[in-house]
C-alpha cells in the first residue's frame, strides 16, 4: 500500500515534508518513509551518500542526520543527535557544527552534547555520560 502526504496534511513531521509512505499490508516488512527534500543541506546530504545502484539503499549521512533532529527540536531528538555523536568521525561532527550554525542556531549543538543523555543513562562509573567536543568552552 503506499499513501502520500502533503506537508499540510501530516501533522507529525516536524519539518513539514511531503511525504511518502510505503507499508506492506500483509506486515512481513517495515514501512519505508521517502522524504521529499525541502531546503538545499538537504539535498547536499543526498548528494553525499554513496549511490545505492549496485546494491542495498545507503543511510542518509549522519551530519545531515543532526541537522534534521535538530530541525525537529524534540527531546528524543535531542537524544538522537547525542547518539549520533558517540559514532561520527571528527569531519562528520565538523559538518554537524557547521549545519547546526546554518540550521537553527537557537538550538545550539554545544548545549545538547554538553547537557548529558536524558533518562538519567550513566556512564561505566556511574557517572552521568556528557560528550565533550573541542568546541566546549
């Protein structure tokens, strides 16, 4: 079965997408949600994936991830973002700061990495888990 929404008329996408969902009717697969892209980093995050023509569909880079979390503006998307970060390289955070600035520099990157993981998740010590980035001051 596949559905299609306009922006208008989805009202729980944050950033207000058209967009596509594909789901099996009979549930032997998960829905797939295609995304049409509104704002230009977007589309540059697209033109940065590897092209999935020879094999399986490739995730969406995770800087570009960031960038729409923080869009979102949600608490789990807070905890997404900090996520994110536990795995990116040193270049994809570099693009991470530098979306966040272009994206919602309200919503500062810093604060989020800074504030710890929401959930009172601990580290091995028993310490609250805060990121530190070069970027802390």
């Amino acid at each position: 079965m596949i559905k299609d929404f306009e922006a208008s008329k989805d009202p729980t996408d944050p950033l207000k997408h058209d967009l596509v969902i594909i789901t099996d009717v009979q549930r032997e697969f998960k829905k797939l949600d295609i995304l049409i892209a509104n704002y230009e980093w977007e589309l540059e995050g697209f033109s940065n994936m590897d092209s999935p023509h020879a094999g399986p569909l490739h995730a969406y880079p995770k800087a570009y991830l960031v960038g729409m979390k923080l869009m979102a503006g949600g608490a789990q998307d807070e905890e997404d973002v900090w996520n994110l970060f536990l795995v990116m390289s040193d270049s994809e955070k570099e693009k991470a700061f530098e979306l966040g600035r272009l994206i919602r520099p309200d919503k500062n990157l810093c604060r989020i990495l800074s504030e710890g993981r929401r959930g009172g998740k601990t580290n091995k010590n028993g310490s609250m888990a805060t990121l530190r980035t070069d970027r802390d001051t």
